[in-house]
C-alpha cells in the first residue's frame, strides 16, 4: 500500500502529479471517504495534471461526466452518491466505461462494488487532525 499525505491545498498538484507517477498504467480508480474530504477536489487537481482542458466539476447529478485531455485522452468522472439500485448504473452501459481502457475516476464506488472491476485501484481519503489528508492507495 501507498500513502500520499496532501498538508494543505498549495501542495495538490504536487501530490497529484506523484500520485500519477506512482499509479503509471492503472486506469481505473475507486475514491472512498466520507463527504468533504476532498475526493472531487483532488480529482479535479488529476485532471488537471494530465492536461484537461474542460472545467471540471463533480458529476453529482449526471452520474458521469467526460472531459479531454489536451493531447485528445479521455476522461470519465462518476460520482454515484446518488444511485438507490445497481440497475440504475447497469442502464446506462457502465461497462462501455470501466472497460473502455480510458481513466475512470469513481467517487461513491461503495454504493456499486458488485460491480467494480478486478484491476481497480482502491483510494482511500481520511481528514487528519490537523487538516492534512492522508490518500492511501491500493
């Protein structure tokens, strides 16, 4: 396991350039923490690293959001704190998404794990006492 420790919101990008580096070929990528802790915020700050040229914003309500990066990679973001039934991911195809090859960034995996894939790569998020956050990976 991996431990990343994000001191204050000057050291995101630094952090989430390592954290890239660290992760090299893994795609797909579960963030839990409670609401608050900053997944939407660090994701935005991995965007940005890989060269998304789109605003980006948390995919509450869409469910997924697809942003580009400058050399034409795509994204895909989710954030499924609002699903009440598995069917509703099953609807929308989620495996053209997860199996796609192209980065998935998962906020809220817990309310999908029946289905998340064998290769993802699990990312917890905890508030420290003093305000940093640990981001633990594996």
């Amino acid at each position: 396991m991996e431990s990343l420790l994000l001191k204050s919101l000057s050291d995101l990008n630094i952090v989430a350039s390592k954290f890239l580096r660290l992760m090299r070929d893994k795609k797909v990528f579960a963030f839990f923490g409670p609401m608050g802790v900053g997944k939407t915020t660090f994701i935005k700050a991995l965007c940005n690293e890989m060269g998304v040229v789109e605003i980006v914003t948390s995919p509450t309500f869409a469910l997924v959001n697809e942003y580009q990066t400058g050399n034409g990679e795509t994204i895909y973001h989710f954030d499924f704190y609002r699903i009440h039934k598995i069917e509703e991911v099953y609807d929308f195809g989620y495996e053209d998404y997860f199996f796609s090859g192209n980065y998935c960034f998962i906020e809220w995996p817990d309310k999908i794990a029946e289905i998340l894939p064998d290769n993802i790569v699990y990312v917890q998020m905890v508030e420290n006492e003093d305000g940093s956050r640990s981001i633990n990976i594996r």
